[in-house]
C-alpha cells in the first residue's frame, strides 16, 4: 500500500511559499522533474518544494584553506619555465 499524499499545492500556492514568479518557478520545475502535472496546471508536493529549495541554494565561492600555501620547489620551477618559454609565432593566412 502507498503512503498518503502530504499537502498538495497549485502553482500560485507554491510561487508564494517560495517567493518565485510563476513562470520561473514553473521552468525550474519542469527542467528537474520536480512537480507533477494535471493538464497544463502544475502541482507540487512538499517535498517538491524542498527539492526546489536545495536546488536554488548557492554553492560556496571558495573552499575554506589556509591564508598562505607555499608552492614546492618543483611547482615553481614548472611555472619559471612556463613564463620564460617562448611561444610559437603564429602565422597569417592570407
């Protein structure tokens, strides 16, 4: 036997609860499969909210480490060698 449905909500009652213009929601939703659809009305579950939810969070900029990292003997000379290196010419097709 299946569960009971949680709270089910329209898109006016989702787009309010999550702060989002219908339309935007509406692509969202439809792109990660995240609503269920009864014509051309759509309908989300709780969990479908939350789904949405976490996909909207931001990923973090940058990975928490150290201030200062020093680069390895051999690291330095690889990058020595790469800014003194010359590069090839390049040719005009004409």
């Amino acid at each position: 036997m299946t569960a009971p449905l949680s709270q089910i909500y329209t898109l006016a009652e989702a787009e309010e609860k999550l702060r989002m213009k219908p339309n935007a929601l509406g692509r969202l939703a439809r792109r990660h499969g995240l609503c269920s659809a009864n014509g051309r009305n759509l309908l989300f579950s709780e969990q479908d909210l939350v789904d949405l939810w976490e996909i909207m969070r931001v990923a973090a900029k940058e990975s928490i480490r150290p201030a200062h990292v020093s680069l390895s003997e051999i690291r330095m000379m690889e990058l020595a060698k790469k800014l003194t290196a010359k590069k090839p010419r390049r040719r005009l097709n004409r």
